[in-house]
C-alpha cells in the first residue's frame, strides 16, 4: 500500500533573489479538467467570434448598423458593387469629358480636310419640330411589383422615351406619373437629377387619372400643339374599333390605357387625347395588371393593332419605350405596319401582313 501513494515533493529552497515561483509546475500548468474549454476561448472569446464574422466577409464595426452583419453573400455582393460605383463617379464623369473632347476634335479634323478637298461644308437646316396636341403619360404606380434591376431598367425606358420624344419630328406632351419611391430615388441619386433639366416632359406624384385631367388642360393652352398631319386626320373619328366592348367610341379628348389584354383596337390616334402606357417591367409575371387597373378607375382600354399588321413569332410584349416610339412613328408615317417594322426588335420575328392597311 505504501508502494502505491506517492511520495510527497519536497520543497527546494530558492535564492532571495530568484523570480520562479513555487507554484508554478510544468506538469500541472498542462492539465486541465476534460470538461474545461481550451485557453484561448477562456482568455478571448470575443476575438474568436469577431474572427469568426470576418471570415464569413461581414464588416465588425461597433459604428456600423446591425442590419449590415445580417446581410447574405449576394447581398454583400451587391452593395460592395454599388459602392464602387458610386466612389467611381467622378472618374467616369472625366472620361466622358475627355471622349467628347476627343469627339470634337475628331470632327474638326474631318471639317478641315472636307475644306482641303473642295467640299461643301454647310449644314443644312433641320426643320423645325412641332409641338401636337396629345400625350403619353407613363404609369409608375407599380414600383412595389420591381425588383431593383426591373426599375434600373424602366428608369432606362423613360429616359429613352424622353430621347426618342425630343428628336421626333412631330412631338406629343410626356408625362410620368406616380413618380415617387425607388424609381424617384434612382433618379435623383445614381441619375443626379438630370430629369429636373428635360424639357417637353413632366413628372408628377398624382396617378395617371388625376395627371390626364391636367393633360386636358395643357393641350388646350397656348402651347397646346397644331393639328397637323396625320393626327389631323383622326379629328373626325374616335380612333377606336369595338372588337367585344359595345359603345367604345369617343369624342375628340378621349383618356385610353394602352393594354394587350383589350377587346378594343386602336385604329388611329386622336388629337386632343391621352393614352396611358404602364410603366411595368415584370418579366410577365403580373400579366393583366395595367387591364385592371384602368378598368378599376373606369378608364377605357385599347390595344395597338399589331395583330392585324403583324405575324408574330413570340408574344407582343413590348418595352415601355417601344410603345410610345411606335406612337410617335405613327404620328410621323401615318401606317401601323411601317411603325411597327421600324420600332419592334428583329428577335422578336415580325412579318408585316400582306393584309395590312396604312390605317
């Protein structure tokens, strides 16, 4: 029994002057109990759950909000690219300086070797744009139905309509209601409020009924527009052909929602008349929104006729922009199958109908 006990450690005296304590036994400092945690969670754990969080790619910063260490992968992603967009601004806004110098140079150069070679070099006089009494208004009032790449891409559409308007030869009044929310902020954020600067289009909070009322109003002012052209010639008619709706014309002054999903085709366009284009972009997955919602706040519906000029390959679903480019085309041709050629994108795969008439 006496074999089994341990003999006891004798104590060793030490110098005065020696810093080793008595304690301290290279043995014992080794072993812990089998339940205990390892040191380095015992002496730091909060260090090992920042550690933690930096590997998983989430800023630690006590300044920070909360929301951002709770972001996914993807959405880290997509802030970190929106930040270096933004922190790229100004460096973009020099180059695109410096591509116009180039540009300017470029034509300058052209002009004195034209001069060189004898050439006339006089610009020929554009004519001048005239100003119709009708409207496109574009209805944003969907802006809760987007994800954030659908409304970059309205806010495309509406600066390509706002284009397409300004350079027509024949121009309608543009305007963009329920304009509020992410579409606004976009606008005046990534897009620094250049819409405040465009001329022939307006923008306001009010949805579509409450702006064609005021639609009403600015075409029959002093800057209302001339009657000309083709749009002259759908004074003396409504513009409509009934194809399942009875009752569907109209006097001259008419408010149509443009929908795929009307009974009603739309023959021509009529002056003094709004039409009303969704300002959707769903990938089709809310499919007769902008039908009901006209037929909610009992406005008329039609549709473009490009079944009737048109042979379809796929679905006649058409960008924001397309719409009212065919419109302004119409103004200039007077015929919906040339419109339609010369707007609607070749993949689409449109045939024009030997049928079709210039009306």
């Amino acid at each position: 029994e006496s074999d089994e006990r341990p003999t006891k450690m004798r104590k060793l005296g030490h110098a005065a002057d020696s810093t080793v304590p008595l304690e301290i036994v290279d043995d014992e400092s080794t072993s812990l109990p089998q339940d205990a945690p390892p040191p380095h969670l015992q002496e730091h754990p909060e260090p090992a759950e920042e550690t933690l969080e930096l590997q998983a790619g989430v800023p630690v910063d006590p300044g920070e909000p909360s929301e951002i260490v709770s972001l996914s992968k993807n959405q880290q992603k997509k802030l970190k690219r929106q930040q270096v967009w933004e922190a790229g601004s100004e460096a973009r806004k020099v180059r695109r300086k410096e591509k116009s110098k180039a540009a300017k140079e470029r034509r300058r150069e052209k002009v004195q070797q034209a001069i060189l070679a004898g050439e006339d070099i006089s610009r020929k006089p554009k004519d001048k744009a005239v100003q119709l009494p009708i409207t496109f208004i574009i209805d944003c009032g969907f802006d809760s139905l987007m994800e954030d790449p659908e409304l970059k891409s309205l806010a495309s559409q509406i600066t390509r309509c706002y284009s397409d308007n300004r350079n027509a030869q024949l121009r309608a009044h543009l305007a963009v209601s329920s304009f509020g929310g992410k579409l606004k902020e976009r606008f005046d954020g990534v897009l620094a409020k250049n819409h405040e600067s465009w001329k022939g289009i307006q923008f306001f909070p009010e949805d579509f009924v409450e702006v064609s009322e005021k639609a009403k109003e600015w075409m029959r002012g002093e800057r209302g527009g001339e009657l000309v052209g083709h749009l002259k010639r759908g004074d003396d008619s409504d513009g409509l052909e009934a194809g399942g709706e009875s009752g569907a014309g109209a006097e001259a002054g008419e408010v149509i929602y443009l929908s795929s999903e009307s009974d009603v085709t739309l023959e021509h366009l009529n002056p003094h008349s709004t039409y009303i284009i969704g300002g959707l972009v769903d990938k089709n997955r809310y499919k007769g929104i902008c039908y009901r919602r006209a037929m909610d706040r009992g406005i008329k519906t039609a549709k473009l006729p490009i079944g009737d000029f048109l042979q379809m390959n796929s679905r006649a679903v058409l960008a924001t922009n397309h719409v009212v480019e065919i419109m302004l085309r119409w103004l200039e041709l007077g015929d919906w199958g040339e419109a339609f050629m010369e707007v609607i994108p070749k993949r689409k795969g449109g045939t024009l109908r030997e049928s079709g008439g210039s009306e």
